[in-house]
C-alpha cells in the first residue's frame, strides 16, 4: 500500500490510459457513467464522468476516487475548500 506524502492516507495508484499514474482512494465504488457528475478512475485507466451506485447492477462500472478531490491537506494548502466538499457531495449514494 502507498502511502499519500501529503496526508498519509492510504492511496492507489491507477495507470492511466495515457500512461500517468494517478493517485486514488483505495475504496472502490460503482459508478453509473453519465454526461455530467463527478470524475473517477475505471480500473482500465480511463477517466469516467457519472455519479456513485448504491449497488452495482449493469450499468455500473468499478471506480475509483482521485485522490486530489479528498486529501484534507492539499485542499486545505491551496484553498480548495469549496472543490473539495463538491467531491464528497458527489460521492453521496443516490
């Protein structure tokens, strides 16, 4: 497991289609890909735009949290309070 530098949270690392590393929450969660909502990691390394499942069905694909939207330290160094809450507003279950 890695650790993050920053908060020391446990993160991921997702090789992204584009050949990026990019760092995210452990947890997985069902996505329902959508035109608008939040951004997550598929386990492929694509960039997925949707809002979380309650449960996985069909229409659900497995993602991940980017790190960058949750970690209490970044967000509170640069002063991105306000982007930080709209992450986790997304992440609410609907």
């Amino acid at each position: 497991m890695n650790f993050c530098k920053n908060c020391g949270n446990d993160i991921i690392f997702i090789r992204t289609a584009n050949g990026n590393s990019m760092p995210c929450d452990p947890k997985p969660i069902w996505v329902i890909p959508r035109d608008e909502g939040g951004k997550f990691m598929a386990q492929n390394g694509k960039l997925v735009t949707g809002i979380r499942a309650a449960a996985q069905d069909e229409r659900v694909v497995v993602g991940f949290v980017p790190h960058f939207g949750t970690c209490p330290t970044i967000n509170k160094k640069s002063g991105r309070k306000k982007q930080a809450s709209n992450a986790n507003e997304q992440l609410r279950l609907i």
